[in-house]
C-alpha cells in the first residue's frame, strides 16, 4: 500500500512505477491511495507532522488520522512537586523513541490505565516556574488516586488548552491549573475516548 505521490531511494528516484515493475519480478501487488482531503486540505504525513510538533494543533491531526493522536508510554518516578500542589501527575516516558512529540503545552486527553479511559490534562515542557531544563511528559487523572508506577498507559490528545509558561510562585501556577482542570473537564465532557483499534 502506497500513497499517491510515493517516492524512495536514492535522490528520491523510486517511484510508483517502480513498486509496480519490482511487484511483478517478486510476485506481490502495489496498491496505490488516491490523494484524500479533509475540509480541502490534502491529508499527508508531513501535514500530520507539522500540526503536532509546529502548533500542537491535535485536532487538526485528529482530523487527518480520523482519531485521537495517541501516545503510549510506561508511569516513572518523578519529582513529586505535582502532588504538593494538589495535582498528582502520572510522568510518563514515551515507549517509541521516534515517536512524534506534541508542541510543548497543556492538553485536554484521555489516558488510559488497565483498559479504562480516564479524563486528565497533559503537560509536555520543561516546567519554566521550577527552572527545568528536560522535556517531561506529565499527565493529572481527574478523581484519581491509584498507585501506577511502572504501569503502561495511553495518552489521547484531544485539545490543546494553552502554551506553557513561567508563573511568579506556587499560588499562581495553581491557579492556572484550577483554570485548566476546568477547562478540560468542560471539553472532555463531549468528546469521548476512542476505544477501538488503537495501536501504536
């Protein structure tokens, strides 16, 4: 299966025709996608690419792929700062190290833990009010207080809320997490998970 405007090798010189004639000296069949669009934008893993990693624009993307953009991952140990301010964060460390990464920022999604789907919001960063400097990937389950460590889940993005940035102390970044929470628990409300055929 390939797209429509599929190319490889060497200065990009392979072709469809390509795929086709090797098909016939090796005995397989080349099946070609036609170009799709989506509200008449041409659905493209480059467009994918971008909406994620230059915009943080997971609807869009959700709009290509036709679901959730989803990552998959394993719960570690973090600094624990999340739990002083009222908000336990579940780090996550991504389990594909080629996997696309969203824009850094906060998002409304769903993430999943032993098959059920929990509404949370995910910060991707580097956590500017306590001086971080690695990218961490931090997700707070609403109304949750298991212990999941070391416990594979799944993150479906669904809306960005807002970009990350540096707040002058504790109480103000609390503050904005109270503004979060609702504002993803509001736009969580309408928007289910998507339970079925999920892979990586």
């Amino acid at each position: 299966m390939i797209g429509y405007d599929h190319q490889f090798g060497k200065d990009r010189q392979g072709s469809i025709d390509t795929v086709r004639r090797l098909g016939e000296e090796l005995d397989f069949e080349a099946h070609v996608v036609s170009r799709q669009e989506v509200e008449n934008k041409t659905v493209s893993s480059t467009s994918i690419r971008k909406a994620l990693q230059e915009k943080g624009d997971v609807q869009q993307a959700a709009k290509f792929l036709g679901r959730y953009y989803l990552l998959n991952g394993t719960v570690v140990h973090g600094d624990k700062r999340g739990k002083k301010l009222g908000y336990p964060t579940a780090n996550i460390q991504i389990d594909q190290s080629k996997k696309i990464i969203p824009k850094i920022g906060v998002y409304a999604v769903w993430t999943r833990v032993d098959g059920d789907y929990h509404p949370a919001m995910m910060n991707i960063g580097r956590r500017p009010t306590f001086s971080g400097e690695e990218l961490t990937m931090e997700t707070h389950i609403f109304s949750f207080d298991e212990d999941i460590y070391g416990k594979d889940v799944q993150i479906q993005f669904v809306e960005r809320l807002r970009d990350e940035q540096p707040f002058d102390g504790i109480e103000e970044l609390k503050k904005q997490l109270d503004k979060d929470k609702i504002a993803a628990e509001k736009i969580l409300k309408s928007k289910r998970p998507n339970v079925a055929k999920q892979t990586n």
